[in-house]
C-alpha cells in the first residue's frame, strides 16, 4: 500500500496530472480516508466497474482536507499508522492543485459524498447517505448509493465482487483491515440503541472477520476496536476550542447563506465549557463565512456503547435563518430528532438542546438544514 501511495504523491511530486481522483467528503472522518485510499487502490487494480475508467489512466486517492488539518483526526492518524500506512505518502487536498488551469480535465471518483464543487468532472459515486436533489447525477455517472451504516460497508462490496482479493492477497487483507475499522466504527459497533448498522453492515463486517481470521470471540475483537477508536476520536487534549470545530466539519452553502456544521466527539455541553470557547467559535465563523453554525455533540460511554446527543443551534449574523433552522429542527417528524430545549445555557445567546432520537446523525440532520435554506 505504501508503494502505492508513494508513486501516487510521486506523480504530483514530478508535476503530472492524475486523470482520476478518488476523494471522500470534506469532514475527512475515518469512514471518508479509509474509503478514499481503498477504493483509489481498488480502482487501479480493477477499473472495469466504472464503466468511464480505462487501465492506463492514473488514479490517486487524495484526503479532503489540508496537510495542517490532518492532526485534528485524532483516530484517522492512529487507526492509519496501525495499519503501518506512512502519512506522509498521503495527499491531502492542498497538495493536489484543483484550481490549476491542468486539472480541468481530471475525473473524480466520490466516495462517502455526491455533491462536489467538480460535479461536472464526476465519473463514480459510492455513498451511503440520502441522495441530495442538487446532485444532478447523470446515467453516465457510476452510482452506488445505499442507506447502510458505513460507505466502507459498500466498498467493502465492491472489492468482494470482484476477483482481486485471490489475486492480491496481502494487499487486499490490508484494504478490509482499514474498512472493518470505519465499519466497526460508524455503526457504533452495531449497537441496536445507535440504529445505524443495517444488513449490509452485518454480512460484511462477519466476511472481512473470516477473510481476516480473527482467532478471538468476535463480539470481544469488536469491542477493543471500537472502544479503542473512540477513545482516540474523543482525544482532543491536544487542541484547542477553535481547532475543535474544524475536526468533523461539514459546511452547507446555498442562494447567499452559509451554514457550518461542526460535529464534535464529546458533548456539545462540555464544548461550550472549554476555554475562549465563544470567542473561537466567533473567529471560525468569520473564516467559513458562516451566518449560523449548528454544533452538535456525541458521547459514548467506554463499555457500554451507550450513547448521547445533544445540539446548539448559534446565529451569527442572520436571526430570520437561525429561527428557521430551529422550528425545522424541533417540529421534524423525519426523522422526530425528540429535542428538549435546555435551560441555563447564555453561549452566545444560542439555543440548546438535548437529543432524545440518538439514531440521528449529522447525515439525516443535512437535509433538514438544506431545506430551510433552499426556501429562502
């Protein structure tokens, strides 16, 4: 894998123009990266599944994020380097000049998000998460788009359709070794109080374990995993309250508004407590250019798998859209987020709430969000 990554950075390195790029979404969470670089590595091996892709063309996985961003994902560095996968062969979205008049005809490859700002050079999706209307995804364009709990599930399918796992044995074991985490991960370790995992999750997640052979009770390989990632997710000792919000970001643009979305690995109610919290969420307002930004906080209790939410919702400099964005909040019905509206808290004069509906993640909160701002 190394090899691989290593003569991917070395193409940009001697300044030649990969044809394809395969990239996750922009809050570059482990399910994202570990989908970027195996679908990449996936595709170069066996391109025929996107009908689009040709052998010879050059393809690179690429993180999005900037090369300074990469401390943040506490458990994408650790679960990446316990792969033995050397991060300075990655390449992360700085380093790979989009803006360049060069890479105008390069194609993309989406994994774990189908809306780019490179829509029109779009080839491939692979997405788990509801199909946005502004998509504009064409019948030319390879789609696999289904509601499971993890993209690496549906990457972990594709790879198993094909032959390649005979043929690239080593190889291929290390490709499930980095998706089983994102699965193990993202379905909150198929916690039937969290929702998230579906059938797909379950089957692929027991095949990896047998193409891996895990010796161990599996119910106890699962545990030490996820508990160990979410320790290292939930470790943000290291950075402050404005580095924070930039670790799980997703940002929402639309007819003159923007809207920031940070998901945080502890509770929204500790974020607010940390030091120079409000005047750091101020100065990362000014920086996404965001009129509002809606905070929203998970913790999950080491042991148990149990879990809680909560959300703020903080107007910046557009009182009509933060009003908007809370009544769609609080009277959804899909999904019913069973907000209870929390007293007491004066962060910048935002409301708070408790979440009852714990299966509801960012990814069903977006559209609510997308709604209110496509009906201004």
């Amino acid at each position: 894998m190394n090899k691989f990554l290593n003569q991917c950075k070395g193409l940009l390195n001697s300044k030649i123009i990969p044809r394809i790029v395969v990239i996750g979404n922009e809050s570059c969470d482990l399910d994202s990266a570990v989908c970027s670089i195996s679908l990449a590595f996936h595709l170069s091996k066996c391109p025929s599944f996107v009908e689009t892709v040709t052998d010879w063309e050059r393809i690179v996985p690429v993180l999005n994020l900037t090369r300074a961003e990469l401390p943040l994902k506490t458990e994408v560095i650790y679960y990446l380097q316990a792969q033995q996968i050397d991060l300075d062969s990655l390449i992360c979205k700085d380093e790979a000049n989009f803006a360049d008049a060069a890479w105008e005809h390069t194609k993309f490859v989406l994994v774990d998000h189908h809306m780019s700002p490179h829509q029109a050079n779009v080839v491939g999706v692979v997405d788990h998460r509801p199909v946005d209307p502004h998509s504009n995804l064409t019948d030319k364009v390879f789609q696999y788009i289904e509601p499971v709990g993890s993209c690496a599930t549906l990457v972990a399918k594709l790879i198993d359709q094909s032959n390649m796992f005979a043929k690239h044995q080593e190889e291929y074991m290390l490709l499930f070794k980095l998706l089983y985490g994102a699965i193990i991960l993202d379905t909150v370790n198929f916690s039937e109080q969290a929702n998230k995992a579906r059938e797909l999750d379950h089957y692929m997640a027991q095949l990896i374990e047998q193409k891996l052979g895990i010796s161990e009770p599996v119910s106890n390989h699962r545990k030490t995993l996820f508990e160990t990632l979410v320790d290292k997710r939930r470790d943000v000792g290291s950075l402050d309250s404005l580095q924070i919000l930039s670790k799980d970001l997703k940002i929402i643009a639309r007819n003159g508004r923007t809207v920031a979305i940070p998901g945080f690995p502890i509770l929204v109610q500790s974020y607010v407590q940390k030091p120079n919290a409000e005047s750091n969420l101020l100065t990362f307002a000014q920086q996404t250019r965001s009129d509002v930004v809606v905070l929203m906080g998970m913790h999950v209790t080491t042991g148990s798998d149990q879990v809680r939410r909560d959300l703020g919702v903080v107007n910046i400099g557009d009182a009509v859209l933060w009003e908007k964005i809370i009544t769609a909040l609080v009277s959804s019905t899909l999904p019913n987020l069973s907000l209870k509206r929390r007293s007491g808290d004066e962060f910048l004069g935002g409301q708070f709430f408790d979440q009852g509906n714990i299966a509801a993640s960012r990814k069903q909160i977006l559209p609510i969000i997308s709604n209110v701002l496509d009906k201004l």
